[in-house]
C-alpha cells in the first residue's frame, strides 16, 4: 500500500455505514468512492475485506480520475457479488487509507409465488361472490331505497296510480284482473284504472282517453298477440308510441314470454329501440310469484307509494270521520233501492238516497192527503237543521282498501 497521505481521503459513497437485505440469488455491486487532494503526494491503494478477512486484489474494479479543477482525484471501487450461498452474505469494508466504509447484507426470504396466487384467487372468489350478490339484489335494494329516498307523487290531483289498457281477450282480461290488480291494489296498495276498448281509434287519442289517462300517473299497456291485431298496432304503431309518450311519460309495456318468441309484429323491435322512454316487461313462468324480479320491476317503474300508520284506505276519509260504505263491513247502504249514477258518485249527481240516511216513511193506500203533506213537512223540517253533506271528495276514494269484493263467477252464475 503506498504511503499514507498528510489527510486522510475523503469517503463520498456511501454516505454512511448501509445495511442491505437481499434474497438467495440476487448479485450486488458495492461502490466505495473517495476524494482526495491532487497536491497530496500519495496515490490510496483500495482494499475490500469480509468479516475481517481481506480479499484478492483483483475482487474489485477500480478506477481513478481528476475533478475538473484539476485540484482534487477521485478513486471508486466496485466489488461486485453474486450471493448464491448463505456463506456469501456478511459484512463488507472498503480500506482507502485510513478512510473505511461498511455494507452489512443480510438475507431475507424471497415472496413466494403461492402467497400471490392464494391472494388474486380470494379477490377473484370476492368479486365473483358481490357480482351474484349484485344481481340477484339489485332490484330488492333499488326498490328499498326507491320506498326511502323517492320522489313522492302526491298533491298532484291524480286519482289514480296506472291507467291499465288490455285487449278484450279472455286471457289478457283473466290476466289483469285476476293477476295483475289484486297483486297491485291489495299487496302493493296502488289503484288501477283498467279500460279494455281501443285506446287509439283511428291512430287519434279520443276525449275519453286523454281525461282518463290525465287522471293516472302511469300507463301500462298488456302487449299480448290479440293487442297487436287492433288496426292501429298494424298500420301505425311508431306514430301511437310517440302519442302514448305525450300523454304519460315512460309508459309501461308487459309481453308474455310465451308469445315473445312466436311475435313477428315490427312494434316489440321498436320498443327495443326506445328502452330508454319507455319500461318493457316479459311476463315469464317464475313471474307468478309475489316474489319475482317481475312484481320487482313494475314497481319500480310506478310511483313511490306512501303508507299511512294507523288508517285503513284513504287517510283523508278516516281524518273527516266520512261514513263511506266502502270502509263499512256493517252499513245500511246495502238496502237502499236508489238508482246509483253509473258514472260515480260525481257527474250527474247523486241518485236515490245519501248512504246511511233514513228511509222517507211508506205511503199507505187510502191515507189522507192532508196527513202525506205534514209528514213530508216535517221532513223538510228536519232536513233544514241537518247539516249540507259534503261530497265534494267522492271522487277521490280509494276503494281498494276493502279486499274481500274479488271472487270467481262463471258464465252461468252471471
């Protein structure tokens, strides 16, 4: 080693005494650089040792250079290792002079590849398991949160939820009226209009059609095969569909599965095309249940319901304490002979007797003229102190709240 200079050689790399750890396998190069100055007359001879012993000179690569002033040297050895053994990890000192640095290399144990394998494959089960999850709940918690956190559509002077539009065919008629409303009125509460004629007659909606569907929130149409023979489904459906949506918006379509595959008609490729105005339903075998994703999707695509704690049908009629026959399981409505209006209780008025008034006393044969005036003078009479019967909300009743009027007749009983 040459002689020993005046002042000892600066050490630039490494900054400080470094602790690596390596995996069995792996190959390091360990740089040691020094500085010193030019005027110094000795050149630093650099030697590598390991755990105390010294190594070979020819372990290491050195190389030396003038800085760019001219003023200082630079000397950097290499001592490059392939750690293939454990006896090949320990502590490393670079000797320049009487400047030392140290690199310490322990081992660690490389990740194996099963760690990895067992984790991607957990994360793939995960996604696999939310994604079931996600579709067999979707609608359930569309729905709950729809119920919570919907627009409500009340106060806003529609007296009915759905205008129900259905061909009268035997199977369509059997469908909504023993399927489709009693599971709507009586488990989901809404209230139905149903209406069986032609609702675009010459492809124009008649007078009767837009006050009634104005009346409704929604609009569902039963697309079976019979709907789709009426004259306006054959030579004009797009220009129907377009006047459907002006009268309500996103219009409810059902078609039967069964049919679905035998129909021909141009009118369901048109409402595929359109999915995003309109709501289309496939009534399949599974949709029976009250359970069904069917059931699910149709109230969806209804208005948000309102439940009222503690009143039975129409809150407006239990908060005005109304005696309507309707809500009356024991009423005298039953044996009045009036005449009932067959447009309801509005329109042309009230015909016959007010539900649950008194019955005017009989005439008798032969009695005197005289006796019928002061009986019906004594009406009058009391009818003058009897407070004026308000029926100004008749109209608005929601008859769906009494459940046991549904039953099965045959031909011959009617």
């Amino acid at each position: 080693m040459a002689g020993l200079c005046s002042v000892p050689p600066e050490i630039l790399a490494p900054a400080a005494n470094e602790t690596l750890e390596l995996a069995l396998g792996s190959w390091v190069l360990l740089n040691c650089t020094v500085r010193w100055a030019a005027a110094e007359p000795c050149q630093p001879d650099p030697a590598w040792s390991k755990d105390g012993q010294w190594l070979g000179r020819d372990s290491s690569q050195d190389t030396a250079w003038f800085a760019q002033n001219g003023s200082e040297q630079l000397l950097a050895t290499v001592l490059q290792l392939n750690l293939t053994h454990d006896t090949d990890f320990g502590v490393f000192s670079c000797w320049v002079s009487n400047a030392t640095a140290t690199f310490t290399l322990r081992r660690v144990e490389a990740a194996g590849h099963v760690p990895a394998v067992l984790a991607a494959l957990l994360v793939l089960v995960l996604l696999v398991l939310l994604a079931g999850l996600y579709v067999r709940c979707r609608l359930s918690l569309l729905l709950w949160y729809r119920n919570r956190y919907g627009e409500l559509e009340i106060n806003d002077g529609k007296l009915y939820d759905a205008y129900v539009s259905h061909a009268p065919a035997p199977d369509d008629r059997k469908f909504v009226h023993f399927i489709v409303k009693p599971q709507l009125e009586n488990r989901y509460g809404y209230k139905l209009f149903l209406d069986e004629q032609n609702i675009l007659p010459n492809s124009e909606p008649s007078a009767d059609l837009i006050m009634n569907v104005s009346r409704c929130r929604r609009l569902i149409v039963v697309l079976s095969i019979a709907y789709l023979e009426q004259e306006w489904c054959n030579s004009s459906f797009r220009e129907g569909l377009w006047r459907l949506l002006e009268l309500s918006k996103k219009p409810i379509f059902i078609i039967f599965e069964s049919q679905y595959r035998e129909i021909t008609h141009p009118a369901i490729s048109l409402l595929k095309q359109h999915r995003h105005i309109i709501t289309l339903l496939v009534w399949r075998a599974g949709s029976m249940t009250p359970s069904s994703d069917f059931w699910k999707e149709l109230c969806l695509a209804l208005p948000r319901k309102v439940s009222f704690q503690g009143t039975m049908g129409d809150p407006q009629t239990q908060l005005q304490e109304d005696k309507d026959p309707m809500l009356i399981l024991h009423s005298s409505y039953l044996d009045s002979s009036g005449d009932l209006s067959p447009e309801g209780d509005l329109g042309t008025g009230l015909r016959g007797y007010v539900f649950g008034s008194p019955r005017p006393p009989p005439r008798i044969r032969g009695a005197p003229t005289a006796s019928a005036a002061g009986v019906a003078g004594d009406t009058q009479l009391r009818d003058s102190h009897r407070p004026e019967i308000d029926v100004s909300d008749l109209g608005s009743r929601n008859y769906g709240a009494r459940t046991d009027f549904y039953c099965l007749v045959t031909e011959d009983d009617i």
